[in-house]
C-alpha cells in the first residue's frame, strides 16, 4: 500500500494570495490598491460612457431639451454599465436573477457617483448644455466631464473594494 498525502484544501475566492498571476491580487477587504480601483472605476466609465453619450446624441439629434436629454443619457448610463458587469457574471454560469443582484450591488453607487460629477460638470460648463453635436464644445465637455468622473469616482471604488464590496462582490465570479 502505498503512503498518500492528503490534498490541500482549495483556497476560497475571498482569500486570492496565489492568484496574483491574473493581475486581480489584493481584492479582500481591506487590501484594494489604486490600480484594482482604477480598474474598477475603468469597467464602469465604460458603460456609463456608452449610455451617457448615446443618450447625449439620441437627445440632441431628436432636438429634445436638456432635461429629457440628461434623463435618457444617465438610464442608459445605468443600463449599460449594469449590462456589463451582468455579461461578465453570466459567462461565469451565474443565473439571471443572482446576476442582477450582484451587478446592482456592485455598481449602483459607482454608476451614481459618476453620473452625479459627469452631469453636474456639463451642467456648470458654460453652454455646454446648449451645444449641438456638431460643435466642439459638445465633445469637449462630455470627454471633460467623463475623465473628471472617473477621478473622483476612482477613490471610492477603493473604499467599497477595501470593504469587500463593489468590484470585490463581481471578482469572484469571473474565474
């Protein structure tokens, strides 16, 4: 018979000490980097910056006013970035509804971080709110507005990361 060394047991995703090869190390509490933030807050200036300027251009191309305009922008900022973060929870086999709910406790304050300081940039930006697409302005102040957000949205994904929460919550399903 021969001797047989018993398995290690497996590591559960909240403690990620030998998956620092993926370029993810660190997202327990407590432990988030400015890096894992700005990745973090990266994936959700993607989706708000794919809602916030389609909205923008919907709004303006139909002559709508600034109010419906802004309101169409930010629904379809949250619809984006939430659709994001819900793909990348869906490939890892998550079902619907657990999806959802991860995704929206996970990007729910981002998202409205983001939104807050992208839209309250455009609306102090003289005349910004009433540029067409084809002035520069218009282009101007949305890319202003949207790298702004991403600044100040970046410190508080690190806060929510270091809690176990926002992008943590999402990082254990995308292995």
């Amino acid at each position: 018979m021969q001797n047989h060394t018993p398995h290690t047991p497996h590591t559960p995703h909240t403690d990620h000490a030998g998956h620092g090869s993926h370029g993810h190390s660190g997202h327990g509490a407590g432990r988030a980097s400015w890096a894992m933030a700005a990745r973090a807050t990266l994936h959700c200036l993607t989706g708000c910056a794919i809602g916030e300027i389609l909205g923008m251009v919907i709004g303006t191309a139909l002559g709508w006013g600034n109010l419906p305009t802004m309101v169409l922008a930010i629904v379809l900022a949250f619809f984006f970035g939430y659709t994001l973060t819900l793909r990348s929870i869906l490939k890892a086999g998550v079902d619907f509804r657990t999806a959802f709910r991860v995704a929206l406790a996970a990007d729910t304050l981002s998202i409205a971080v983001m939104e807050l300081i992208d839209n309250g940039v455009i609306v102090l930006w003289p005349g910004a709110m009433d540029a067409t697409l084809a002035d520069a302005l218009f282009w101007g102040a949305l890319a202003i507005s949207l790298a702004v957000a991403f600044v100040v949205t970046t410190p508080v994904n690190k806060w929510m990361i270091g809690r176990g929460k926002g992008h943590a919550v999402v990082h254990q399903y995308h292995h």
